[in-house]
C-alpha cells in the first residue's frame, strides 16, 4: 500500500512539472504574438461595450464598441 502511494505522489510531482512547463511554453507562445499598444494623449479610442443586464431584448441589435473616446492623459 506504501509503495503505490509512494508511485502516486511521483506521478503527481511529474504532471505538475509537465503543466508548469505547458503554461510557460503557452505564455512565451502568447507574448511572442502580443503587440504593446502605446497611446498618446489626443488619440481617440474605442471601448468594447459590456452588457450588464443577462436578459435584454436583442443582444445583437446592441453596438459592440462604446466611443469614440479621447485619450487625455497616459501612465507610463
């Protein structure tokens, strides 16, 4: 019984280390593809709009994208 639990938790430490070495693999995937959006004060933006309310009417005749917004300051 010692020696199955014993084989248990070996193979519990290796599918730990083989999902921590996905996920990095996955967010290197990620990040080589992400691009830095930089914006400057003056820029008009768009904002995705979120419908709060679950059970409206017609949820595609709704407008994906509030806006246009104007960007009037920037952190960085």
């Amino acid at each position: 019984m010692k020696v199955n639990l014993d084989l248990l938790e070996d193979e519990r430490e290796n599918f730990i280390v083989q999902v921590v070495a996905y996920q990095q693999q996955f967010m290197s995937y990620y990040n080589k593809r992400t691009k830095v959006r930089q914006f400057q004060p003056g820029d008009l933006v768009l904002r995705r709009a979120f419908i709060l309310v679950q059970r409206q009417r017609s949820k595609k005749m709704k407008p994906n994208w509030e806006g246009p917004y104007m960007i009037s300051r920037s952190r960085g």
